[in-house]
C-alpha cells in the first residue's frame, strides 16, 4: 500500500525502517500481570484505567507489557514495551533526551522512518535535526506572538460562543469547542477558509486508527497515510503560493527561514503543517469539553471560578490540562543502558510514559481525583514533563481556553454539560459529541 507525496513515495514496508538498537533479553522478560496493552483496557475511560494505573504506581511503577494490541503496523517481533506510571519518573525520562530518543517514533508503533518525517515533524527528532526546526517554529509561539494575536483569539471566541448562545441545546464539540481552534490553526498557517474543514477532518483521521466509530471498518494504517496526504496537498498549494507572495503566517516564515544557509524543504514545511493540524487542534477541543462537564459535575468548583473570573482563570486552567489529561501517552527509545527506577532499561526498549496516570499520581497531587480549581501548585504534565519536547504552543493553547470560557461565563453562565461520547484510542482522550443544554435557567 503506497500513498503519493508528489514525487515521495510512502509506504509501510519493512525495508524502510531504520535499524533499531536490539537486544536479545527484551523477548525474555516476563510480561507483568497487570495487562494495559489490550483494547478493552483503552476502550475504558479515565477512572476505570486510574485503578489499575494506581496499582501499577504502588507496586511496579516501571513494568515490562505486552506489544499494545490493536497496532497501525503490526510487528510480530515487538517483545514490547516499559511502561512508565509515576509523575517522577515521567519527567526524568522526558528530560533525558540523550538516552531515550523520539527518533524512532512516538506511538506505540514502529511506524516507518518516512511516515515520522511527513506526519510528526520535530515531535519525532532528535537534536541537532529537532532544534533546527523547532526554532523556526517557535518563533510564532513567542510570548510577545500570544500577546499579538490575543485580541483575535478574544473575539473569533465571542463570536463562536454567541452564535451557539442562539439554540438551546447543542453539541459542545461540534458547535463551540472545535470551532477555535480550527480558526487559529488556520490564521497560523494561512490556510484559505474554504480549505479549513478540510485540514480539520485530515487531523481527526490521523488520531483515529484504534476508534471504531471514526474508522468505520477501514484500514488504520490507510486511514493516517491518506490524512497525512491531504495535509501535504494543502501545504504544497500554500507553500507555492507563499514563494511568490509572502504573507503574515508560519508558512511563509518557514518558506524563506534559513537554518546554516539551508532552507527547509517543502516536505519538512508539510510536516510541521501535520503535526500541527493535531496539535493546534484536537487537544484544545478536548481539553475545553472535558472542562465544561467536569464544571457541570463539581458546580461548587463552577461557583468559584465564576465569582472572580479573571482573578481565577489562569489557576483554573492548569486544573482543566491536568484533571483532562488529553495525550495519553508518548513513546522513546532507549539508546544506552539506564537504570530507572531500579529496572535496567538496554538499548532498544521502548519505553513509554503514561502522562494520565502521572497526573493523578499521589506523590504529587493531593485527591487527584477531586477537580480542584485551587490546586497550587499544580504541576501537571499535560504538555510533557519538560525537556527538548515540552509542548511549543502550550501558551496559545492556554489563551484560547482563557477566551473560551470567559465567553461561556459571560454568555451562558448556567450551561449543563451531558454524557459525552468519547473516543476509543490508546493515544488520545478525545470526546466525539456532548450534549449541552446552553440557556438553563436557574
């Protein structure tokens, strides 16, 4: 199965891996009796996986798994994984880019050199490759950038909350939370209006190889290298287009940057684009739906952010990331020896963090399973725990969220959020569809 790139050819054949530290104790290793690599164990919710998470951190906060169940590229000689549980140990991995590297990918899967390159961009580097291009992009997620574009992201929110304010029931998802986000990673790249909503369904299609409902019986692998392949058509359009007419966007910066007299090539521009229909989209979406049910659920907590909103919000959002935990988890390759919490890490091991359950880890948060606004300090690793791929848009994300919720405060203060319907992946928290009652009267 091959998907075109203009002239790139992309495929998931064996041949194109490149060699991956091995070692012959991996396949010998006997896997723990806590089983969190089938699919009934990611088709649960948060709280269902949290008990046996809570389990593995009292007992065997690093412990060797089975190779996860529903893989993009099944590997028949996947000895499988470490998984890695308590807050502590999630950071010092995450921080420790010099033994445990993204290059070889960071999903369960050992997805084919190329496709990391064309999907995940810096995500799946390692330095100097990772810095080169992290510090083009960074440069639009500067503080003084956020600042530059808050009013817009202030009032494309009022608007999009408004035009909901209209009906009485909606869903959250697809009428206010989706909507923001879409529009800033649209004026950030400066994709046309009217190729939006296609970037948008692009990016849901690259997260939803374990979702039955967002598959609908097709091929997983298929499915991502088809999305990845609409992205890289847009991007190409923009990036011709940007050469001959610059424009204020990322794109045209990322056209005419020059890193040691080198430009990017339009297949590392197209990547950024990828990794960022994700990014910039789908994790602000959930993070917001999750928050507003959670709100629904805990009204004490609801009557305390309301009563000083602009005192209050900012705390109140590092609650909303840690409580929503949205990125389940991420994957690094050990390329050296390392002792990790008393377990030998050889090269070759994956290793991977499991953020959902550092988030409620109790050596860190107290009652993490209260949504607790005041929660000072809080710190969550919804964007990672540190290191080179600490999460570069983290601030916009943030601001979006602020903007979001001070419209629903100011426009729909006594909302109700219902069940939400949520998406079944072992990558992503993701929720499908919340029914939301917006004018409910007190």
């Amino acid at each position: 199965m091959t998907t075109s790139f203009d002239d790139t050819e992309l495929s998931f054949d064996d041949d194109d891996q490149d060699i991956v530290p091995t070692n012959d104790v991996a396949a010998t290793r006997d896997y723990d009796d806590i089983n969190i690599s089938s699919d009934a164990f990611w088709a649960q919710d948060a709280p269902a996986r949290e008990i046996l998470f809570r389990e593995l951190r009292e007992k065997r906060p690093v412990s060797w798994q089975r190779p996860i169940e529903s893989a993009v590229v099944p590997d028949p000689d996947d000895p499988g994984f470490w998984a890695v549980v308590k807050h502590k140990d999630i950071v010092e991995v995450s921080q420790r880019n010099d033994v445990f590297v993204s290059g070889y990918g960071v999903m369960f899967d050992l997805l084919p050199p190329m496709f990391l390159e064309l999907a995940l961009s810096f995500l799946s580097m390692d330095n100097p490759q990772h810095d080169k291009i992290r510090k083009l992009v960074s440069s639009a997620f500067t503080p003084k950038q956020i600042r530059r574009i808050e009013a817009d992201v202030a009032m494309r929110a009022k608007r999009i909350v408004s035009a909901a304010a209209e009906k009485d029931t909606i869903d959250f998802v697809a009428d206010i939370a989706r909507h923001l986000p879409v529009e800033m990673y649209g004026d950030m790249f400066g994709i046309p209006e009217e190729l939006r909503e296609k970037a948008a369904h692009a990016a849901d299609e690259i997260v939803a190889w374990a979702d039955p409902v967002l598959l609908a019986g097709r091929d997983a692998a298929e499915v991502q290298l088809e999305a990845t392949a609409v992205v890289h058509e847009i991007a190409e359009q923009l990036i011709a287009e940007r050469r001959e007419t610059p424009a204020d966007d990322l794109i045209t910066a990322l056209v005419h940057a020059e890193v040691d007299g080198e430009h990017l090539t339009d297949e590392e521009i197209g990547a950024v684009m990828t990794l960022f229909s994700v990014a910039a989209t789908d994790t602000t979406r959930h993070t917001s739906s999750f928050a507003v049910k959670a709100l629904t659920d805990f009204p004490e907590q609801r009557a305390w952010l309301w009563e000083d909103f602009e005192g209050r919000i900012n705390t109140a959002i590092e609650e909303f990331l840690r409580y929503g935990s949205v990125v389940l988890n991420f994957r690094r390759t050990a390329i050296a020896e390392y002792d990790l919490d008393g377990h030998k890490i050889l090269p070759g091991d994956k290793v991977v963090m499991m953020y959902g359950s550092g988030n409620w880890d109790t050596d860190v948060f107290t009652d993490p399973d209260k949504f607790d606004l005041q929660r000072s300090p809080n710190p969550h690793i919804a964007f990672g725990g540190g290191g080179i791929h600490y999460c570069v848009g983290n601030q916009l994300a943030k601001t979006m969220l602020r903007s979001l919720f001070r419209e629903l405060h100011q426009q729909m203060p006594n909302f109700v959020a219902g069940e939400p319907s949520l998406m079944k992946t072992n990558f992503m928290r993701g929720v499908l569809s919340l029914p939301f009652e917006t004018n409910v009267r007190k």
